[in-house]
C-alpha cells in the first residue's frame, strides 16, 4: 500500500514539475518580448507601423516632428517612442476635455 502512494505522489509531483516547465518557459517567452518591444526600427519599419511613405518619414525627421535616433548616415527609431509619438496625436474626446477642465 505504501509503494502505491508513493508511485501516486511521484506521478502527482511529475505533473507538478512540467506544469512549472511550462510556466518558466511561458514567463521567460513573455520577457523576451518585453525586452524586445524597445528595439530599434529602420526607416522602411518604422513606415509600415505608422502607415505612411518612407518619404513622409524622411520629412518628419528633418522638421523634427517624429523621435529618431541618427547613427552615421542611417536612421534608427524606438518603437516605444514612435507608439508614444502615435499616441501623442490623440484626439481628445468631450469626456477628456471635461475631465481636464474639472482637475484644474
């Protein structure tokens, strides 16, 4: 009866332990991802995640206009400040509007 239980606990513990595998793989995938939300984007990336021409790109960056990063000749962009920037551009709703004017 004893050898049973044990064989029983073993195969709880077994499940236990891939259960807590699946979890520290899971964790780590999702830290990756964090970790890499920050990269740094081309000309050509930072185009197609705000929809607009590598040309309207270009402009924006000499009228200072977007966040960039210039190393060299080639421009880089982190693509937390471009959502950021993205965000920036919010239009305000009444409730925002009303919400300010109430905190001032």
């Amino acid at each position: 009866m004893k050898n049973g239980k044990q064989q029983k606990n073993s195969k709880i513990l077994a499940k236990i332990l891939c259960m807590l595998e699946r979890i520290e793989t899971m964790v780590e995938n999702f830290s990756s991802e964090k970790s890499s939300e920050d990269n740094l984007l081309t000309v050509d990336q930072t185009s197609k995640l705000v929809k607009l021409s590598i040309s309207t790109i270009y402009s924006k960056v000499s009228r200072k206009e977007i966040p960039a990063f210039k190393i060299g000749k080639r421009l880089y962009f982190s693509k937390n400040e471009i959502i950021a920037w993205i965000k920036s551009g919010k239009i305000k709703t009444i409730a925002d509007i009303r919400n300010e004017i109430n905190r001032r």
